[in-house]
C-alpha cells in the first residue's frame, strides 16, 4: 500500500495592506454655445388629406424660402417630424371625423446665434405657425470636457493634500487609482419659447453660458 505524505509551505508571499485617501475630484469650466438650433415649422387642417397636405407644402416652401434670402443654406434646415392625425368630435357620445391636420417640423442650424430671433421671426412671417423649441450647442464639447477634468485631477489632490495634512500623514501624490464618473451627456441647453407675435419687435434670444463638469475619484496612498 502506498503512503502519500502532504506538506504545507509556507506562505511567502505577503500582502502589504496599503493606507488609501479616497477623494471625489470636480472641474468645471464655463463655456459660451456657438450655435442654435431652432424647431419650427406649419401645422394645417382640411377636409381632405390632399388639401391639407397641399397647404401645408406651400408654407414650409415659403418659410423656406424667406429663409434662404437670411442667408440659411438648405443644408441647415432638415425636416425632423412630418405627421398626419385625423380630428374627430365627440357629439352625443360618438365620434364624428372634423379635418385632417398635417403637422410639418424643421431643425434650423444657425452658427451666428445672435440672428436666431431674426430666423424665427421671419418664419412665423412668413407662415410658421409652430415654434416648439430653441436650443443652444457646443461644437468642441470634448474639447472643454478634458479642461474640466484636468481640473477635477488637480481638484482632487487638493483634497488629498488638505486630509493628508490634517491626519499629519506624508501622502504619496500620485494617485494609484483614478475612475472617472459618468459624464452627463452633451445635451443642449434649452430656451424657454413663448408665443412669438407677427409685427413683433425681434424676439430676444440669448444663450448665456453653460457650466461643463467632471468628476472623477481618485484613491491616494499614504503612510
């Protein structure tokens, strides 16, 4: 019968538990948008689908068209919705078809923002009769994104340098572990539309500025 004799070796490896400042690091930085985007478009209602189509094409044509004498080219103006709904009542309970509506939406990209109340007062001239929505972009937002988390880095030895010096501990500044959070997306900043009035004087649209942030987290050692 054969024996088998086990050994346990010791174990040689041995983990050093290192002493971890974990901190939260923020940047931001402040940026102006460069350009606008501006939702408009016509809405129409007819008896007849044909007919309301019809009259609808003849506006956006025309908005388009006043829109082009601006300066706007065709390629910064896009359809972005095109619907048909059937308009009913409801008499004693029942409903009765009324009219076909035929909404029609353009995007207009306008890259000298302080013509974007002008764009939109020649279109409701000219025939729109939806203005749903005025929004403000930044071309290079990458660009500003990595200011605000180099800033967030810096913010964040800050952090660790102030705890460190509290807790009178000599911190190693070069972080062993930096994540960066999830960034908010580069949606655009809204304007608050309100009914726009032919005759008008020129609708007041002003971006302001957008704040761009980043966080990351960062773990410091120190001894």
């Amino acid at each position: 019968m054969l024996h088998y004799q086990s050994y346990r070796y010791p174990n040689t490896i041995l983990e050093n538990k290192k002493e971890i400042i974990q901190v939260i690091g923020e940047g931001k930085v402040s940026v102006q948008p460069d350009h606008a985007k501006v939702t408009l478009g016509a809405s129409t209602e007819s008896k007849t689908l044909k007919l309301a189509q019809e009259e609808n094409a003849e506006l956006i044509t025309k908005i388009k068209r006043a829109l082009n004498q601006m300066g706007i080219k065709d390629k910064q103006i896009k359809t972005v919705d095109y619907s048909i709904f059937p308009q009913y009542d409801f008499v004693d309970g029942k409903q009765e078809f009324r009219t076909y509506k035929v909404d029609h939406l353009l995007e207009i990209s306008i890259f000298q923002i302080e013509m974007s109340g002008k764009v939109v007062d020649e279109a409701v001239k000219n025939g729109a009769n939806i203005v749903s929505n005025v929004k403000f972009e930044i071309s290079n937002y990458d660009q500003y994104y990595k200011e605000a988390l180099s800033l967030a880095v810096v913010n964040a030895i800050e952090k660790a340098e102030t705890i460190a010096r509290t807790l009178k501990v000599h911190l190693v500044k070069t972080p062993i572990l930096i994540t960066e959070n999830p960034k908010q997306p580069s949606g655009p900043i809204p304007f608050e539309t309100t009914a726009f009035v032919k005759g008008a004087a020129t609708t007041p649209i002003q971006p302001g500025s957008t704040d761009i942030m980043s966080t990351i987290t960062a773990d410091f050692e120190y001894h």
